[in-house]
C-alpha cells in the first residue's frame, strides 16, 4: 500500500494539475480516497485524513491507485438512511488503476433500497473557470461511470452547479437526477464527454427545474425521456458551445425549451454514433429562443427542428447534414437573418419575420413552407421545392421576394401543381438567374404548367435551361422565350409568365410567337384556348 506521504504528495500535485484554488475551499472539508484498505467509501481508513466524508461542505477527492471501483454502502450506519451528502466529488489526474475505467456504485443489494447522492456544491477553480461545482472528472481514464448495480442509485440537487469533464476522458451518469429546495441547474463545462446512460440507465427520467447549460465539450444521450423528464430534466437547454450526439445509430430527441446563444452541433460522425438530434414541440408547448446570432451544426443524418422560434438573434445552418424544420410547433419568427451555409436546410415551416434568408455556395434549399423575407439564392447554391430530392411540392415566397443565383431543380412527373410538379408562389418580386434543371419522370401531355406564380414583377434570366429525365437537352433562349423541340412535341418556358408550356410540334412555330408576344404583353397562353383554336380551324376547314 502506498504510504500516507506518498499519497499527500501525490494529492498536492493533483490540485495543481487541476488549477484548484482555494478562495472557498477553506470552507470545505477535503478527504482523499487512497484505497488503502478495500473499494468501500464507509471505511474510515480509506480516506485521507482518516474519516468517512458525508456532509454538505464535504469534498472527497478520489485518488486511489490500488482499486478500480468505489463502493458506496448506502444503507451503512456510517450514513443517514441510505442517503450520502457531499458537497462535491472530484477524479483526479492521478487516479490510476489497471483498469480503463473506474465506477461509483451502490453496494447494497436490497431491492427497492436506492441509494440518494445529494450535492451542495463546492466553489471553487477548475481550468481557470470559477464557479461552483458537483462533479469533476479530470482522470485520464476513458470512463469513470455512476452505474445502477445491485439496488441502484440517484442524484439530488441541493445547489445548482457545474460538471466538469476533462479532455480525453467520459463521465457517464445513469442516475435519475432530482432537486430539492427549489429550482436547480447544471452546467456542462470542459472538453470532454458528459454521457447520459449506462447499464440500467435512468437519466431520462430526470426532472430538475432549473436546466441544463452546455458551455464545452460533448454530451451523449442514450434515451431521450419526455417533455415532463429527460436528462436535461425539464427547464430550458442553452446551447452556448459544445455538440449533443446520440449514444447510437438511431435519434434522440430533445424534449425541452431551446435558448441558441453561440455554436452548437448536433449529431455525430463517429461510427457507431450517428443518429440524429430532434428537439421536439410537444404539441406546441415547447420553443426555442435564438437569444444571439447563433450558428447550429448538423454533422450528419437529419434533426427535425419542431419548435417554434423567437428572438433578437440570427440562425446559421453550417455541417454537411439536413436540418429540418417541421412546423409542428409554430411559426419561425427570430428577426435575425436565417443563413444556409453548409448542407441542406429543408423549410417545411413558416419563416414568418421579414428578416432574410440566404443560401451560400455548396448549400441546398428544399421545402414545402413559407418564407416572409428577401430570399437569396447564392452562386453555387441549390433550391428546389419539396421536402427532399425526388419529392414534388410547393413552396412560398412573400413580399420580400425571391432571387435566384445557382441551380434551380424542379421536378415534373405529372399535371397536379405542387403534388405531381414543383412549383413556387409568391407575392414579391422574382429575379431570375443562374441555371434552371427541369427534371422530368414521364412524358408530359400538352397543356401549361405554372412553374412559378403570382409574383408582382420578375427580372433577370437564367443562364440555361437544360432538361434530363424523359426530356433530354436544352431550351434555347430569345428575347425571355425559352424553347426546344423533343420528338413530337415542343416546351416553352417564358419568363414572364414563370410557366411552361407543351405543345405539340406541328403548333410549335405558332406558339412561339404567341410566347414571345406574351413576353411584352402579359398574354398567357392556356391549354382551353388552344383546344378552342384547334376546333375553330376544324370548323374552318369543314366550311370550305
């Protein structure tokens, strides 16, 4: 066993390593657990100064070399009932066993007898960070666990506080996390990873008040709970900095109020890792603030955003995954502007503030909502309506209008608007450019199919037209009639009206020039109208 000075020396450089201070910590009660004599946190020789810690102002500092488990008889005489009282527990950088990981668990086995771990908080100095913390992690194991063997154990928060969690390193609560005393927080600080779950995992049925603050670093979720538990608990999550991903393959949600005020990623790249986050509505009840300009990563797979927004701030789409947002919970309404950076944002929603909405170079708009402001689509970046690629729909412009740089995908595969065939409304102006892709399942009967609709003016053009699908080419552009004939049949896309037309070969010359006239007059030419000139020729011919 190593000796008490050894273990005092060891214990020095370990406050130091983690910049421990002492502005409060004279007020604390620092015990260190050696292990000297078993795994058992109620034997006094364990711990240095001799003594088992359990009180409020307690801080027992694990740093044992000998053991890869502490025990924790919460039913012993030691304690009080099957409750231990501390006011903070600290992993120390020299906690060393041969191991990879080190677990806290409760050694009594009567069911039904789960042991209660109260905090009451500890200020104190971690990496240069004041402020008070619960639990702090700066081992270099891979995993130091809060398991649920034998009867179990729980949390209650008796103070807010702060957990932190040391690069290169995991701290995994499977605990139920409860309060007492009024409404308690936590806070997420440090490089590395805070995971909620483990064998028996109940964070999900955590119901603290106060919420939950990620400042640093990487929380995993292993169950997502409800919007009355999760391992948030239940008050508002802000998001300042630092990723959410899922434990597994599959999605987790979140099921609280969202405050945005800084950059987040939710979702994951790491194999083994890379479902998807959802932050949920609950039918309405639930919603997100975007407090500051903010930008929310999607590293992979998609996160269905329900909620509704508000706030001061702007959002920035940035990652390569697709960030949804459903409607389900409301309008969008943060008056900051909406940035598509990376990926693909698909706005099912109603952006309803009259703040912009722009789409940079490599980032693609789909859609099936409504956006109020000046829409921009950038050189390089991509729209088309629908909810996904392969998908028909209709989405909607409003005064602000829409402006088009890059490559605008519509697809075509039968004659209902918005269900069979892309379509956009407006109400704003409609500035053309860039390249229009008309994507085509199917040969199209004659007849006129209104691409584009209701806008107040229109200006610009496209840079090309070009048809794939069952179509195979080009339109050539004259005077804002585009046209081109394919096997029998003839499509014309004119500017002014946003519509195209088909038509069958022989009225192709005739069609044109009405198409150009329509470019300076506003004529719209309509399936009836060329149905009525067919039979009045017949007529004609008949008479003579």
């Amino acid at each position: 066993m190593p000796s008490r000075s050894w273990s005092c020396c060891r214990v020095a450089a370990a406050i130091v390593a983690l910049g421990l201070l002492a502005s409060s910590a004279s007020a604390q009660s620092i015990s260190t657990f050696t292990g000297a004599t078993s795994e058992s946190w109620t034997t006094s020789g364990n711990w240095s100064p001799s003594g088992i810690p359990n009180g409020t102002s307690a801080w027992a500092q694990i740093n044992s070399s000998t053991v890869a488990t502490l025990r924790i008889f919460y039913a012993s005489s030691s304690l009080s009932g099957t409750t231990l009282n501390v006011g903070a527990i600290s992993f120390l950088p020299t906690l060393n066993s041969a191991g990879s990981t080190f677990s806290i668990q409760n050694n009594g086995t009567t069911v039904g007898q789960i042991g209660t771990l109260k905090f009451y908080g500890v200020d104190t100095t971690v990496a240069s960070q004041s402020r008070r913390y619960i639990l702090v992690n700066s081992s270099t194991f891979s995993n130091v666990q809060f398991t649920q063997t034998n009867a179990g154990q729980a949390f209650e928060l008796n103070t807010s506080g702060a957990i932190y969690v040391a690069g290169n390193t995991t701290l995994s609560l499977s605990t139920q996390i409860r309060e007492a005393g009024g409404a308690r927080a936590i806070t997420k600080a440090g490089p590395g990873t805070l995971a909620f779950g483990g064998s028996g995992n109940l964070s999900d049925t955590s119901n603290y008040t106060g919420g939950f603050t990620l400042e640093e670093g990487t929380v995993s979720i292993a169950a997502s709970g409800g919007s009355t538990a999760s391992p948030f608990g239940t008050g508002t999550l802000t998001l300042r900095s630092g990723t959410i991903r899922s434990s597994g393959s599959t999605s987790r949600s979140i099921n609280t109020n969202v405050l945005l005020d800084g950059t987040v990623t939710l979702g994951s790249t790491v194999v083994g890792q890379t479902g998807g986050i959802d932050v949920n509505s609950a039918s309405g009840t639930l919603s997100t603030t975007i407090q500051s300009d903010s930008v929310v990563s999607i590293a992979s797979a998609t996160t269905s955003w329900a909620q509704a927004t508000s706030g001061a701030g702007g959002l920035t789409k940035s990652g390569a995954g697709v960030l949804r947002f459903s409607g389900v919970g409301g309008p969008l309404t943060h008056s900051g502007s909406t940035v598509v950076q990376e990926g693909t944002l698909i706005m099912n929603g109603n952006l309803s503030s009259l703040s912009a909405l722009s789409v940079l170079s490599g980032a693609t708009l789909f859609g099936t909502g409504t956006v109020a402001g000046a829409t921009s689509i950038l050189a390089g970046g991509t729209f088309s309506p629908g909810a996904a690629s392969g998908t028909a729909g209709l989405i909607s412009f409003g005064a602000g209008g829409l402006t088009l740089g890059g490559q605008t995908i519509l697809e075509i595969s039968g004659t209902t608007r918005g269900v069979q065939f892309d379509a956009v409304n407006l109400t704003g102006g409609l500035t053309y450019g860039g390249a229009l892709s008309l994507v085509f399942s199917g040969t199209m009967p004659t007849g006129t199919y209104d691409l584009f609709s209701g806008f107040a003016s229109q200006a610009g053009g496209f840079s090309s037209i070009t048809l794939t699908g069952s179509y195979a080419g080009t339109l050539t552009e004259a005077a804002g009639v585009w046209t081109g004939s394919f096997g029998d049949q003839t499509l014309i896309f004119t500017n002014a009206t946003g519509s195209l037309m088909v038509v069958p070969e022989p009225s192709a010359a005739a069609l044109v020039g009405l198409g150009v006239a329509s470019a300076f007059g506003g004529f719209r030419v309509r399936k009836r109208r060329l149905t009525a000139g067919a039979r009045d020729a017949q007529g004609s011919a008949h008479g003579a």
